[in-house]
C-alpha cells in the first residue's frame, strides 16, 4: 500500500483512512462527508490528490506520441492548457481517463488514475524521440476547491490563485516551485497544485491556516457525481467507450489515427446503444451502484454511481440504459431491499 506525502498530515487530523487504487488515502475527517461536501459547494476545500499519477512525457516527439495514443486533439491547445482526453482499448473501451497538463512546448504531465500509472507509462515508451517517466513519488497535489478557494489560496500563494480554467503554470510559493493548473473535479472552481513532496506538508498547514478545510474521498465521490462526472471503474471501463458515457467531445475526429479510433468509428455509424443517464429518486434513501433501472416492467440497465445528493437532499444515480429511456421518463431503482421510485434527468444534477 502506498501512502501520500501528507500521510501524517491526516492521521494528525484522525482522519478516516481507507485502500483505494493501491494507496491509503482519507474518507473523511472528524466533520464529516456531508460536511466536507457542503463546505466544498459553499466555501473552500483542500484535497489530497497525491494518488493520481504524474507520469512526464517529453521530447521532441511526445506531443506526435500524445496525439497518436489519446483521443483528443491537443492542436485545440496549447502549451500552458490542460485537457481531459482518454486512453482506449483497441476495441474502444477506455482504460483510462486523463488530465494532461501542458506544461512547456515539449514537455507534458499526463495525469492517470491512481491504479492505471503503469498501463500509462507503458503506452509511451518504445521511441527515441519522446521520453516517459513516472514522477508520482515526487510530488504532492492538492486541489484546492469551492467558490472561495482562490481568494484563501491568494492569501499564502497569489500566482497560482490566479491560474485561469484549464490552464498550467509554473508558479513559486515562497521558495517553493510548483505546476499549478485551473482543473478539478468537484464541478466548481478551483486549481490543482502539483509542489514537490517534501514541501507540501508546510503547503497543506497553510492552507488550514487561512480557513480552508480538508475533504476526503467521500466528499470528492459525492461532489462529482451532483456534477454528472464519470469515475473510472464505474461510468468508464471495459466494454464502455467515451461514445456510451456520452463524451464523444473527448474524440479528435479529425486526427488522422488513435488507438480504438476504428471501434468508435463502427460504433457511431451502428448507433451507441447503451448510453449513460442520470436518475433522480425522491427521499432521503440513496439508489447505489448495481441497482437495476426498470422501465414499463423490464429491467433496462443497471447503476453504475449512486449516493444521497447532500445540495439537492435526495438521491441521484448514473447508469447504463437503451437510448429510448430520455429524461423526464418515470423509472424504478431496484436494489436487494426494495425499489425507488425515480425520474430519468439531465446532468448535471446541480
């Protein structure tokens, strides 16, 4: 098991440490999920994200090997932006759904899940012009999260509160120098700071220090999913490509060539069936993932995310059905205890 930078940190704050892509990383802490989550919505988190990966692509022909291995088009671009693409299977599935950070002209920080840092590092290796690295032990990254967050994080570190939406920077706290990029994944606003990992215990109390609050991993669960984003393992993963979960965006059909491109191509010209939906239930019970989507008395599709929605105080759940159940149809959610009543909705949810 392996554990963050701020592993000591959380553990000072009796935080609620839990397994989760081969690293131990907070749930929670003394306050709460729905705490940590309404904090988020309302003033200004901090998150330890130490577990995702950090692998370095550079040289010459990283941004030819980023373009021919990634669905989406880094031309869209530039260097000092960051983009959400995918790394597919040949037969389209996604295998992973990645942040890259575009650091310099020939230098990028692909950021995968926490399980998935080595199947990345191993779709960049075999070229002379372009190297891959895996930099995650050398770094911490907070998110630093909510409508207040940039005005907290101005107070201790000015430039990187001042990094725009889907930017990267480098940028220096005190003496400290960070990569610093307008991302998150809370649906709301915020940086995510990438400090080197024998600094960022002295970052993290600074944050405290100016009111911002830690949040575990069940407050990141619960603000994503009010968000309408998918997690890998859930909404992405064997057998679903971008196309089902709805973010065909992410494809660069204009790129000459990409792995799984081929798949998606028959795919589209077939019609995506199924397709990612989000479903509302009255009532504080939460539908959970495995629950059954049953539609005019046959079972439809399947959950894949469901919790209790803390801003809209009712649950919510995305799953998998035919293209024919469109928002606004009634449904049942049927779990192992019985049955809610829900309501097929757009997403976002809030």
């Amino acid at each position: 098991m392996r554990h963050s930078p701020l592993d000591s940190a959380h553990r000072g704050l009796d935080a609620r440490m839990v397994p989760f892509g081969g690293w131990e990383m907070p749930l929670s802490y003394p306050a709460g999920t729905l705490s940590e989550h309404r904090a988020c919505r309302d003033d200004a988190v901090v998150f330890d994200v130490s577990h995702l990966g950090t692998v370095r692509v550079e040289g010459p022909g990283a941004l030819d090997r980023l373009q021919s291995s990634l669905t989406n088009d880094l031309r869209r671009i530039g260097p000092g932006r960051a983009q959400y693409t995918h790394l597919l299977d040949d037969d389209g599935s996604v295998l992973d759904d990645i942040i890259v950070w575009w650091v310099d002209d020939d230098a990028f920080d692909v950021m995968p899940n926490a399980s998935n840092t080595e199947r990345v590092v191993a779709a960049f290796e075999g070229d002379d012009d372009c190297r891959s690295a895996d930099t995650t032990a050398t770094r911490a990254v907070l998110a630093v999260q909510g409508p207040n967050a940039r005005e907290r994080l101005a107070r201790i570190a000015p430039e990187a509160a001042a990094v725009g939406r889907f930017r990267v920077e480098r940028c220096t706290w005190g003496a400290v120098e960070c990569v610093v990029a307008g991302t998150g994944y809370t649906g709301g606003d915020g940086v995510e700071v990438a400090v080197p990992a024998d600094a960022a215990g002295d970052l993290w109390a600074a944050l405290l220090d100016v009111g911002v609050s830690p949040a575990g991993l069940g407050a990141r669960d619960t603000l994503r999913l009010e968000a309408g984003l998918p997690l890998h393992g859930h909404e992405l993963g064997p057998g679903i490509t971008p196309l089902n979960a709805g973010l065909g965006w992410v494809v660069g059909w204009d790129k000459p060539s990409f792995r799984g491109r081929s798949a998606l191509e028959r795919q589209r010209e077939a019609g995506v069936d199924p397709v990612l939906r989000g479903f509302r239930s009255e009532g504080r019970r939460p539908p959970r993932e495995g629950f059954e989507v049953v539609a005019g008395g046959a079972t439809v599709g399947r959950l894949t995310s469901g919790n209790f929605s803390p801003t809209l105080g009712c649950g919510i759940a995305l799953g998998f059905t035919p293209p024919t159940v469109a928002p606004g149809d009634p449904v049942e959610l049927v779990g192992p205890n019985g049955s809610l009543d829900a309501v097929c909705v757009e997403t976002p949810f809030t």
